[in-house]
C-alpha cells in the first residue's frame, strides 16, 4: 500500500509521533517508496551529519550515542 509521503512529512515535522514511526518504518524497511521518503527528507536535513556505531554486543554502542547527544 502507497503511502502519501508528503503528508506523513509534514505530520511527522508537526510532532506526530506515528507518522514519525511509519517514516522510519518505511527506511528500516526498504519501502518502494523509500527513494521518495528520502528525497522529501534531504532538503530539511540541512547540514546534518551521518553517524553510525556499530559493533558486538555489549561495546558501549549505547553509552557512546549518550555521550555524542549530550
């Protein structure tokens, strides 16, 4: 089922929690629209960074991303 992208970008930039959800759904989940969720994204991430951690079970993924966002 398609989903209407532009509209779930603009409730999710509102603050709705749920059209934040089904956005991320739609990445996590490599959506047919996934090209179009991020074409509508981009503009509005400005000059933002990219940031992934990565590693075993138990390395400090989770204290690091703390640590990064404080």
């Amino acid at each position: 089922m398609d989903v209407d992208v532009p509209t779930l970008v603009e409730q999710a930039r509102a603050g709705r929690p749920r059209a934040v959800a089904r956005l991320i759904s739609l990445v996590e989940g490599a959506s047919p629209q996934l090209r179009e969720v991020m074409a509508a994204l981009a503009p509005l991430a400005g000059h933002a960074y990219v940031v992934g951690l990565t590693g075993s079970p138990g390395v400090g993924k989770s204290t690091s991303t703390s640590a990064l966002v404080s």
